[in-house]
C-alpha cells in the first residue's frame, strides 16, 4: 500500500482510541468505508490494533488505526498498553508517526467511572504534553431529542480540572460526532494538514532506550496496580471479620452469602496475579532475549523474579496455582461446631471452618503478601492460653464444692 497521495504528500496516519463501546470502530467504518468488526455491548471486538482501509478527505489519503481500550473484560490491562506500544514502536522504526489521535468518548455517560478515568489517565501518558496539539476529544453517542442534556454534560467535561480542561489548555480540541459520514470528515480535517510527530511514549522507548516497564504509562499502571491490590486487601479483611462473625453466630445463611462474596472477591484477586504474573513473565523473557541469554526457563524459577523487574514493584510474584487449590478447598460447613488441639501443639482453632483463619498454609492470599503482617494474615480465634485459663477456673471451682461438700 502506498503511503503517499498522487501530489507525493504523506499518508496521513490517525489512531482512534477511547473505553470499550464508546464508537471506534464504527466510527472508523462510517468514515472510511471499512469492515471492521463492530461490538453490540460493551464487550470490546478489537483486541488487536486494526487498521482501516485508505480512504480521502478533502484531498489527502487518510488510514485509521483501531486501538484496544484499557478496560476490556478478557484482556488484561498489561496486555493491551503491550499490544498498543508495539505497533507505536514499530511505526516509529519506519519511519512513520502519527498525524494526530482521536479521543472518543461516550455523551451519554452519566457519571465518568474509573474505567473511563483509567483510559484517560493513560492516554495523556502515551501521548505526553507535546503531542496534546493533535489530538481531537470526540464526543460520541449524540440523539436527537437529548440536546439541552447532553451540552450540560459536555460543558461539565470542558470545564471540570479532573476530565477535558486540562487537554484543552495544551491544545487539544473538542468536538462532535453525530453519526454521520460528514460529521467524522469534519472532526478529521481539524488533524489532517497538522504536521506528524513522535509520541511520548515512542520517545521513552526509541530516543531514550527505556524498557517498557519504565515508561510513564507503565508507571501509571503500576500505581493503579497498587491501589487494586490494597482495595482488594481490605475488602478481603472487612469480610474476614463479617465471616467470623457469621460463624460464632451458626447464621448460616449470612454465612452463605459471605461465602459467595468472598468467592467472588478471591477471583478477582486470581485474576489481578494472573495477569500481572504474564505481563511478568514476558516482560523476563523479553530481557533475556535483550541480553543474550538462550534457553528456557520454568516457570517456577520464573515465579521468583519481582515486579520491581517489571514495573518497579516491591512485591514478589508467586504462582498462583497454589493459591486456587487452597481457596477452593474452603468450604464452609455450618452445622460442624467441635473443637481439637493441632496435631502439632501449635494452637487451638474453632475446626467448624478453615475459613476463619483465611490462612492458606505456605502461600499468601495475594502478590500483595508483604503488606501484610502476620495478625492480618490469619484471624486466630481462640488463643492457646485461653483454654488453660479456663481449665483451671473450672479445677478451683471443682476444689472449693468438694471442700464446702466436706465440712457440711
């Protein structure tokens, strides 16, 4: 395919990026003919990077590139900013960088969430300030009818520090998409006779020899890593208490749904460390490639690297087969009430559920083990020296009703 139109001007070469189901792809084929696959939910179609066919506007040959969003329900957010910064790299290396990118973003959103917040947060980091001047924040989803509410909303985004002022402040433009072919064409001549620059992201990894995990945008995800893994920590604990709560009282039906809860809250955590522990693990063989070392290596040893290696995380990466084991086995059986010394003298437990203690023998609950002590680690609810205590209350008690029984 060429890249050049028949008066030798450049292709013009425009990302489209945005959450899942905000338009890209429909907006891709609306303007430029194409066929790309079109989602009917909010389950995203493009898990890959997609280009549209050549099409023109207002004299130029213009080729759209559909982008992953940061939020899709299959694909890890570590996989797609992958996925996303390889095609960047790869354009950079020949040479070509983009002309401008589109932003979309839905109207009929009533509150921005933190999926949308994520995507946003993420975008300015691959973009980076100096590229803020080619890039256009589309609105999506306009209906007639929905005017008066949707251009309170949209002043809402124009103004607010935290969603579209500050984009607007470094250059970035705002417009309209109303689903129509001559909508999209007008949103892309605000780009198309801009001159082509290099992202921030491109500049990290080709001018200033950075690795991926030391990116802007991998920083960024790091973070947000951190603060879903703390969430998800002390969910885990506020359910601990609840739980044991539960069974002290044989509410078995409380009991239940805690159960439930808590099935859903540790698969949630499973899949936080699966996907962080592959992002890991390629990012290690990645390097070793890099520096020219050969053969392969289990996993197991794989398990041992940190996510320092990777995002500058502090937190050691454990596998996560264990982990899926030893939840499962967790059954609750509300009727079972007896209790029984550990066969090792260590300490007493309520034997009713293993659940109580949410310990999972050798391995931690979660990549975030270090943040917890060892009081958070496991919930002990009954000491060993209680039972002492009550033993010899219960001798004195016996000792004084045989002395009362003799002197009567």
């Amino acid at each position: 395919m060429s890249h050049t139109t028949e008066h030798s001007q450049p292709e013009v070469l425009i990302a489209v990026m945005g959450c899942t189901g905000v338009g890209k792809s429909s907006f891709i084929n609306l303007v430029s003919g194409s066929s790309l696959p079109v989602g009917n939910n909010l389950d995203s179609c493009t898990s890959g990077v997609l280009y549209s066919r050549s099409f023109d506007v207002a004299g130029r040959s213009v080729q759209l590139i559909d982008t992953p969003g940061f939020d899709d329900a299959v694909v890890s957010d570590f996989d797609t900013l992958k996925t996303i910064v390889h095609e960047l790299h790869t354009l950079y290396e020949a040479g070509r960088n983009l002309t401008g990118i589109l932003y979309l973003h839905r109207i009929t959103d009533v509150r921005v969430g933190g999926s949308a917040r994520k995507n946003l947060a993420v975008f300015t980091k691959l973009c980076g300030d100096g590229f803020l001047p080619n890039v256009v924040l589309v609105t999506t989803m306009w209906k007639t009818g929905m005017e008066r509410e949707y251009e309170a909303r949209e002043n809402q985004l124009r103004t607010n520090v935290n969603l579209f002022q500050p984009f607007l402040e470094k250059g970035v433009t705002l417009s309209r998409h109303v689903n129509t072919r001559d909508s999209a064409a007008t949103i892309l001549k605000h780009i198309i006779n801009k001159a082509p620059r290099a992202m921030r992201i491109q500049e990290e990894l080709v001018i200033e020899k950075k690795d991926l995990g030391a990116t802007e945008a991998a920083e960024f995800l790091d973070k947000e890593y951190r603060v879903r893994v703390e969430n998800q920590r002390k969910q885990l604990e506020e359910l601990r208490e609840e739980l044991r709560g539960a069974v002290l009282n044989q509410d078995v039906e409380t009991e239940n749904e805690l159960q439930k809860t808590r099935e859903g809250l540790e698969e949630q955590i499973k899949k936080m460390i699966d996907n962080v522990d592959h992002f890991s693990s390629q990012y290690a063989e990645e390097r070793r490639h890099r520096a020219g070392t050969s053969g392969n290596i289990p996993s197991r040893y794989i398990q041992q690297n940190t996510l320092s290696d990777t995002y500058g995380l502090n937190v050691p990466v454990q596998s996560t087969d264990n982990f899926v084991s030893d939840t499962n086995s967790f059954k609750p059986t509300p009727t079972r009430r007896t209790s029984s010394r550990s066969n090792a003298g260590t300490r007493d437990t309520i034997r009713h559920d293993p659940e109580i203690e949410i310990s999972y023998g050798s391995q931690d609950y979660s990549a975030a083990a270090p943040l917890l002590n060892e009081e958070q680690r496991g919930i002990q609810v009954c000491r060993p020296w209680s039972k002492w205590v009550i033993g010899l209350i219960l001798a004195f008690w016996v000792f004084i009703m045989w002395v009362w029984n003799s002197v009567s």
